[in-house]
C-alpha cells in the first residue's frame, strides 16, 4: 500500500475541481494524512491585436482565501491547510508539492478534447508529465440530470435546417 502522508489539491475552484478536492478529502480522511489546498493565480497575459485586448480578470487573493477557507471548512476530519501563490500554474503546483513533500498530487481534469489541449495546453496533463510524485486526476461522471440538461441546452441553440421545397 502506498503510504499517503500529505496530499496536494490544487483547485481552480471549477466543478471538476469540487469534485476531485472530495476525493482528496476522502483519501486524506481515510489516510490520516495533511491535505493541501492550493490555488494559483495566473499572471495577466495581454494580448495585442491592432491594439491591447484587456486581460482575463482574475479574483482578488483575499477572495481565493476565502473560497479556501469555506473549502477547509466542508473538509471534515481532517487536517488541512491552504496556499495562495501567483505565478504560472503548472510551476506553482509542482514546486508546491516539492516543497510540501507531498506523496500525491489530486486533481481536477477538464476532459479537453486532444485538439482543445493542443491549442489550449493543459495544466493536468503537464503536472502529470513532469511531477515526481504520482499525480490523481478525477473527473466526475455526469448524471442522468446532468446529461438531460446539456442535451436540452444543444437542442435549443441547433438551428433548424429547414425543409427543401421542390
């Protein structure tokens, strides 16, 4: 059995991330074992295109805390601690778990397709490649409910191909 002290959960605060921070509440509850929360704001990036295209907005830190604080709380049984850095969130998260010591990295995957990855990158999947401990990720299975709702969403906004009349 793999002996689990500390667990590193680094949340973007997404649904895919609320469920992987219960799995990793689960192992740290069932292990005995420190988790981490950890949260990364990325730095602005400025796009120039025939001008300045403003930057994705990111929360305040003392927002990030507070969305981490009410997470620490819902962790039960458990001791938890949580970290805000700011910088690129794949270093951030793999010197994170350095420093941490941590024995396993949980998190949230988005479930890109390979073309969105390529054009996109993908945070998980780079923590995968280059950490040196083993790296969880989870995505949760959608439900009946869930799939309903997206299958309803796509029928309203298909455009009707309209009948040919000869």
């Amino acid at each position: 059995m793999l002996p689990l002290a500390t667990l590193l959960h680094p949340t973007d605060f997404s649904e895919n991330s609320e469920f992987a921070f219960r799995v990793a509440s689960s192992l740290a509850r069932d292990y005995n074992a420190r988790l981490i929360l950890l949260h990364v704001i990325p730095p602005p990036v400025v796009i120039y295109a025939g001008g300045p295209i403003p930057a994705e907005t990111w929360p305040s830190v003392e927002e990030v805390k507070e969305k981490l604080r009410v997470m620490e709380g819902a962790a039960r049984h458990v001791r938890v601690e949580s970290e805000v850095l700011e910088g690129d969130p794949v270093d951030m998260i793999l010197r994170a778990a350095e420093e941490t010591h941590s024995d396993v990295i949980v998190m949230g995957t988005h479930g890109r397709t390979a073309l969105a990855r390529l054009l996109l990158g993908s945070v998980a999947e780079s923590v995968i490649r280059k950490a040196r401990c083993p790296v969880l990720t989870a995505k949760p299975v959608p439900t009946r409910k869930k799939i309903v709702e997206e299958s309803e969403k796509k029928a309203e906004t298909t455009i009707p191909v309209a009948a040919r009349s000869e």
